[in-house]
C-alpha cells in the first residue's frame, strides 16, 4: 500500500505529529519527575519475601485475570478491556505505520486493526452506556470520565472508517484528515487527561508489588 | 521522644516498680484539642498540611484511579450496604481526591469542574469525615482489587492524618491514642497493677496440672523473645495471656515481659500522627534494647503486629533485633514438633478462621495459622474468602473506637457474618482483639451462635503436658 497523499496531509500526519509527541513526552517527564521527587516507600524489615519478584508479579498482574477478584469474577470485563487497549495500541500503531511505513498496511494487517478497533468501538459504547446507568459508576463519574471514553469510541469509528477507504487504496479522505487531526488533539490533551493513567500504571504496581512481595503476600506457594 | 525516654533511665526492678511505680508514658499529659465542626481557620490550616501528606504512593494513588469501579465487589460496605452507593472505595476516596485534583492536577486548577476536582469547602470536609473515619476500615481489600495499585489505606491514613492534625477526629479514637501518649499503654494500666496482673496470672497458671514450674518473666534480661501484649489483655482477657504463656513455658521458648512499656497496640496508625507512631514504637524499640533480647514478639494483634513487624523497623530507620508474631512462634513450634497436641479434645467444635486484615493481606501472615489449626482441631472449615482475600470484619482502621458510627460498622460486618454462618461453625478463630469484639458483636447481632477464640486459646487445651 502506498501513502500518496497532499503535502498538506503529509505535514499533519509527519511533523505536527512529531511536535505533539515531544510535547506528550516532555509532559510525562514532568509528571514522572514530580512524582519521583516524592519520597518512595521504605522497607527497613526483615523481609518475608521477595520485592523485586512481587514488583514483577504486580507489574504482570495485568495478563492475569485470576489474579484479582475483580477480574476473575468480571471475566467479560476483563475480555474488553484487553480488546479495547490492544486496539488502542494498534490505533496508534496505525497513525506510524501510515506516514513511514505504508507498505506494512497491507489489508490483512489493516483488516485486523479494523477488528479491533470495530469492537473497541463497541466496548466503547457499552462503557459509556455502563457509566450513564450503574448507580455507582455514575456517582464517580466526572466529565473528563465521559469525555475520554466518547474521544477514544469516536476515535476508533473514525479511524475505522478511515481505513476502509485506505483498504480502497484511497490515502486521502476527510475521514483520514479527521483521523490524525484527532491524533493530534490527543497527543495535546492526553497527559491532562485520565488518559494519561498508563503512565501511573507501572508506579502504582511497582509500589504495590514491594510492598505486599516483601511482606510474602504475592508469590507465595500455599500449604 | 528522647526526653521522655531520658527521664526513665533509672529502671526500677518490678519488686519495686510494684511498690512504688514509674509514671510511665510522657511526663506532661497531653489532652489533643478537638473540634466539633470544620472552620474557616482549620480548612486553611489542612491546605497548608496537604503537600506534607504526599508521598510517592499517596500521590500516585490519588493521581491514578480511573473510575473503573472494580473496587465495587472489595468492599465489605458495599458488599453489605447496597443500597449506600456512597461506600465505593473509589467514592469515598474521591472526597480526598476532588480536592488533591483542585490543587495540583493540571487539568483541575484550570477546568475544575471537567476532572471533578473541588476546592475544600466545609461540605467537602464533612463528608471526608463521615466516609474516610465511619466508612473505611484501611483493609486494603480495594487495594488488592484495584488494577491500577491504588493504595487506599494509605490514602485514608493521610486524609485522616490531615483531619486530626486540625482536631477532626473521633473523640473515642484520639482519647485512646491520649491515653497511650500520657499513660505508656491504651488503657492506664499502671505499672504496679500490671505486674500484680501478670503474677496473678502465673499463680493461675502454676495451679493448672503440669503447669506448677510454669513462669511469666517479667523484666528478664536476656530472655530470647520479649513477648508484648495487647491491653485488653490484662484488663479483660487474662485467659488469653495464660494461655499464650503456658504453650510458651511446654515449647521450652525462653521470653518475657517488659514492666514497662508491653503495649503493642498503636492506633496512631488509624488517626495518621506519625510522630505518635514512632513514639510508642520507640517506648517498645528501647525495651527490647534494655532486656537485651534477641526477638520483638508481637502477640495476638492486627494492627500492632503490623505496626511492630512492618512500621516500626522504617519509623526508626531499622532495628538490631528480630521481629516476629506469636502466630508465627505458634506454628514453628507444631512444625519442630515442641509441644504434643491432643486435637481430639476439639472434636465437638466446628472451627472457622477469620484473617485479619492487618496480619494476612498487609502482613504476610496467611498459612501459619492454618498449620497451628490443624494441629489443633480436625473439623475446620474455610471461608469463602479468605487469607489475602478474607473481607474485613468491619472493626479494624479504629472502628471499634469510634462509637459515633457503630451501627455502620455493624451493618458493615454483614458479609463477614453472612460467610461465618455458611461455614457452620460454632467457634470463629482470629487473631485480633479489636477483630474479637466486633466479630462478637456481629455474631450477637447476626444471630450466629458462635464463639470467637484466638489461636493460643485453640492451642492451650490440646496441649499435652503429662505423659
């Protein structure tokens, strides 16, 4: 597949989005810095177990779905929730693969992240839907709670249908405009955003990890 | 903290300790001034304490939660209060959150109302008080649920720490913190009347058969483990101090305790003062140093055996001796095979364990009183949820001590009452004092017709002391 499109697309989909990235990461440098800046747990006791291992065992707490209560009893939810971020890891895999390497867009590869992003589309949906109407859902929902997951659901339509028409051969639709015009906002608003919480992600399990591997909690074989 | 150590440092022998006893605790009592209402001045003073309360994992936990609501299931209040939706972890966290968001989230200085974010107002403030005092119990279930690490107890403990710094806090609660900053343990108990408890208690235990050369060392240099005690113990449950000693003296475990400073328990833990916290933690630090021994015993408590095996060591930047539970002493001593146990003298009880939150999911504690129990008894039933997964009793984080919210906290035992009642039991084991009363007090309530022992009290009758 070949990404002929205007220089005016080109410039969105290459440099601006190039701008945004640095000015993603430079924002997540900073939140990491402040975050780092605080003082970390301590662990001046004998240990009972093993830190680093729990840390580890934390940290892969998420390819676990026994691991939890609340995944094991969710199983379902457990099962969009690895859709929907694999189609976000592939949603945003797809705006790299179109400016620099078109070729690896081939339409079985752009079939499968359509699938994806099709279902998360649906997740989506169902946890907007899921927000609005669960009582305690909604009580702890804020605006930026809906808007995030309205973002990423419309994100995942338009990027959607804006491969459909690049499975057609065609490069350049409104639709692929309003795909990495999204890119672009998202790249801005992200780091303020809930969505920014994969980059918490690894602290709050690492923390978690010392802590309840040191004290023998995670990792341990039953009598 | 070093003043009021200094000012003992002529230790008195228990012969005259009993005599004429030391005023232990600090030398100038402290009365903490409390306040019945949020004011202007004090909701200025918790901004100017906020920043002091953020550490890494506090931060990231505030920081991190994405409303998912998987803490839903975890909680032992939601669990057994439905119909309150205000209960969710992730809600009642959120009172502290809006308000950490208002101030140091990027997005909520600018738009707060887009992230939720609020500013303290009173309102806010009253209903941090009502949920993060009367509506958590810092077990961590959530915790272990959530699929971001959110560290909810912690979160909890630096909002309440907030809270009472400017005087908001459970009357019940601070004055026993109070009484354990001016009296050196949670109940007063003078030194005289403690080390007159403890003989007393040792007559008692030399008059049982096999027992006469039993001993409770009070004070014994070089002893290998100082064993400390929880207050109830010598002003209501004496049994339980028998019992834990006379397993003691048949294992051969060379131990005492201190005339001094034995309370282990450390409800600074629940109202969020670290310096308290590291004060009576120091009061126990010195003891052990004083009569030399080799390990800290923790006995049968929650959060003092947390507080002592996993605070304590960081509060005083490390320890020269060892720490251990009476748990953990228990089961050593069936796996080396010390004492002989007779398990046939619990055949008619039906037993159940229930883990304290504070021992199993935040201490590591989660076989070894399964080993001392089925040493001790054949008919033992699980619990549905149990070890790390146990839900709260709903009398820990200070609970009990906080009577202004006990009907919650009864309702909040539902769940555990609910798992207790499927088990058939007619004895629920634990280790913890402040798990015993509420756990009574649930059973009571819930009409199950149950008794509530802890593991030295299982042990002690199966014990074999004559051939």
């Amino acid at each position: 597949m070949e990404n002929n499109v205007s220089e005016a697309l080109r410039i969105l989909e290459e440099p601006i989005q190039y701008v945004c990235l640095a000015f993603m990461a430079l924002m997540y440098a900073i939140k990491i810095y402040q975050l780092m800046k605080k003082p970390g747990p301590p662990e001046k006791a004998e240990l009972k177990g093993d830190r680093y291992a729990g840390a580890v065992h934390s940290l892969a707490n998420v390819l676990r779905p026994w691991g939890m209560e609340s995944t094991r009893n969710h199983l379902y939810f457990y099962v969009e929730f690895v859709i929907f971020h694999i189609a976000v890891l592939l949603t945003i895999g797809s705006t790299f693969f179109i400016p620099l390497v078109p070729q690896l867009m081939t339409p079985t590869v752009t079939k499968v992240i359509m699938v994806f992003m099709g279902l998360a589309f649906l997740i989506g949906l169902r946890r907007i839907h899921r927000r609005l109407t669960v009582p305690e859902i909604r009580i702890i929902s804020s605006p930026d709670d809906y808007f995030a997951i309205s973002l990423m659901t419309v994100f995942f339509a338009v990027g959607f249908g804006a491969l459909w028409l690049w499975l057609d051969k065609r490069p350049e639709t409104a639709l692929m405009w309003v795909f990495f015009l999204m890119t672009t906002f998202f790249l801005l608003y992200v780091p303020f955003s809930k969505i920014s919480h994969y980059v918490l992600y690894p602290f709050g399990r690492v923390m978690f990890g010392q802590i309840f591997g040191g004290r023998g909690v995670l990792n341990r074989k039953r009598s | 903290m070093a003043e009021a150590i200094a000012e003992n440092t002529a230790i008195k022998t228990p012969e005259e300790a009993r005599e004429n006893p030391d005023k232990l605790g600090m030398q100038k009592d402290r009365k903490w001034p409390l306040k019945t209402e949020f004011t202007p001045e004090m909701l200025a003073e918790m901004e100017n304490l906020l920043p002091g309360k953020l550490n890494r994992i506090v931060q990231t936990s505030l920081a991190g939660c994405i409303h998912c609501g998987m803490c839903s299931d975890a909680c032992h209040y939601t669990q057994s209060i439905p119909d309150d939706k205000r209960l969710l972890p992730a809600y009642k966290a959120d009172r502290f959150r809006k308000w950490y968001k208002g101030r140091y989230d990027w997005l909520g200085k600018v738009f707060p109302s887009l992230v939720g974010a609020r500013k303290l107002d009173k309102e806010l403030a009253d209903e941090m008080y009502d949920l993060l005092w009367g509506g958590c119990t810092m077990c961590r279930r959530c915790t272990f649920n959530c699929p971001m690490g959110v560290d909810y107890g912690m979160v909890v403990r630096a909002a309440r720490g907030i809270m009472c710094q400017v005087g908001r806090i459970p009357k019940h609660l601070q004055d026993t913190i109070d009484t354990h900053y001016n009296y050196g343990n949670n109940m007063a108990v003078p030194q005289d009347e403690f080390i007159e408890t403890i003989e007393w208690i040792q007559e008692e235990l030399q008059e049982e058969e096999g027992c006469e050369d039993f001993t409770i060392p009070i004070d014994k240099k070089g002893a290998q483990y100082f064993l400390t005690l929880n207050p109830r113990e010598p002003k209501y449950y004496p049994l339980t101090i028998q019992s834990t000693a006379k397993i003691l003296n048949a294992a051969g475990v060379s131990f005492t305790v201190s005339s001094r400073y034995w309370d282990l328990t450390n409800y600074a833990m629940f109202n969020g003062i670290d310096a308290d916290a590291k004060l009576f933690a120091q009061w126990i630090f010195e003891e052990v140093k004083r009569l030399e021994c080799e390990y800290l015993l923790s006995g049968e408590c929650g959060h003092g055996y947390r507080g002592l095996r996993w605070e304590l060591p960081n509060w005083l930047g490390g320890v020269p001796f060892k720490i251990t539970s009476v748990m953990e002493l228990l089961a050593q001593i069936v796996q080396e095979g010390r004492v002989k146990l007779d398990k046939s003298v619990h055949d008619e009880k039906r037993f159940t364990y229930h883990d304290s939150c504070n021992i199993a999911r935040s201490g590591g504690i989660l076989e070894e009183p399964r080993i001392v129990i089925r040493a001790c008894a054949n008919n033992f039933e699980e619990m549905p949820h149990n070890r790390e997964d146990s839900f709260c009793c709903g009398g820990g984080g200070g609970a009990l001590a906080m009577p202004e919210f006990s009907e919650r906290r009864i309702r909040a035992g539902k769940i555990k009452a609910d798992e207790i009642k499927g088990t058939g039991a007619n004895v629920v084991l634990q280790s913890c004092h402040n798990c015993t009363d509420q756990l009574k007090e649930i059973c009571e309530h819930y009409h199950i017709n149950a008794k509530v022992m802890n593991l030295a009290e299982l042990m002690d009758p199966a014990l074999v002391l004559t051939d």
